[in-house]
C-alpha cells in the first residue's frame, strides 16, 4: 500500500505547490503590506492561508456536489479566475499597490479585506488549485489516497504560511527598488498566467458551441 500512497502524496504535493505557486503571491503580499506592521503582516499571512486552505479543502471534498447543485462548471470558474488574476496582474505591473497610509481603525478591516480577496482566494486558492485538487480527488480510489491528498493540501499551505511569515526579511533584503522591479515582473507572469486559465477554461465551451 505504502508503494502507492507515496508516489500519488508526492504527485498531490508537487503539482498543488506548483498551481498554488505561494513564490510568486509573494511580490503582491509584501506590496500590499508595506503599511502595515509585523504583528498585522503576520495576521494577513495566516488569515490567507487559513481562508485558501479551507476554501481547497472544501471544493475537494464536496467541490464536484457544488459544482452540480449550483451548475457551475470548472471551465466557467477558470475563466472568472483568469479574469480575476489578469486584473491583478495588470495592476502590478502598472505598478498600482502602493503603500497606504490607514489610520489605526482601518488596519483590522483591511486586514480582513486583504486577506480573503485577493491573496487567499483566487492567488492561493484559485481555480487550477480547486480543479486540480477536484480530478485528484475522483483519481484516488482508497482512503488512504485520499488522506494523503488531504495532508498534501494542508502541507502545501504550511509551506506557503511560512514563506509569506518571512517575507518582511525580503523586503529589508532587496529594498524598495527590487521590490519594484520584482513586483512588476511577477504581475507580467500573472498576466500571462491569467491569459492561460482562460483560454483553457474557454476552449472546451467553444468547441462545444462550434461542434453543436
């Protein structure tokens, strides 16, 4: 049993790490924290990990029931999400997260704002995470398999909690300038990779159109 639990957690890992991509939320986590202090920063960093986390697990569990009790189909969410990315994408690379100057009051509820959208869901958890992790679901056939994907899941954000924990040291690191030039090459692959989630997601409706 173990010969097929480990192959199918390391394949879970590493193609959820690589769609979840927690390296290149970097550049928008530090942008859109430069405001804030290391005691808010650290509550943004586990409040997105904890709302992406819970949002993957859910759709893996119960993402295909959803999907068919509100008719929502995978390739109508990868296009929202490319939608959504490409916006975030463009943003970043125009340069448009500057620091913010909030008032006291105003950093719990930005906080929150952050936290959930954009960074948790859909740069964390966004729509090739969900389909994949949806497809890996249905793939594995025992329970074992499917506690594995499940602690695969739960890994993946430990590991992404704690790159974004550190990521005020590669601020300090890199300076202003680098964070600049680091943001605006992550929104240009952003964009692109926007590009790609929809594409993908409007390929399948279109042939389906021409076809019929």
């Amino acid at each position: 049993m173990m010969e097929t639990v480990l192959p199918f957690a390391l394949l879970c890992f590493t193609s959820l790490f690589t769609i979840t991509s927690p390296l290149s939320t970097m550049p928008v986590f530090l942008t859109m924290t430069q405001s804030l202090e290391e005691k808010e920063r650290r509550a943004v960093a586990v409040r997105a990990t904890l709302v992406a986390c819970c949002a993957l697990l859910l759709f893996t569990l119960g993402g295909q029931f959803l999907f068919k009790f509100f008719g929502i189909s995978t390739n109508g969410f990868r296009i929202v999400g490319g939608i959504i990315i490409f916006r975030i994408g463009f943003d970043m690379l125009q340069a448009r997260y500057t620091p913010m100057n909030l008032r006291k009051e105003e950093i719990k509820e930005y906080t929150k704002d952050v936290s959930v959208a954009p960074l948790g869901i859909p740069l964390l958890c966004g729509p090739g995470a969900i389909a994949n992790s949806i497809v890996l679901m249905e793939e594995a056939g025992s329970f074992e398999l499917k506690t594995a994907l499940i602690l695969a899941i739960i890994l993946v954000y430990v590991i992404t909690y704690c790159l974004l924990r550190w990521a005020g040291q590669l601020v300090k690191f890199i300076g202003e300038t680098g964070n600049n030039v680091m943001m605006r090459l992550m929104g240009l692959i952003l964009m692109v990779i926007a590009v790609e989630c929809f594409v993908s997601g409007a390929r399948p409706i279109l042939e389906s159109i021409v076809h019929s």
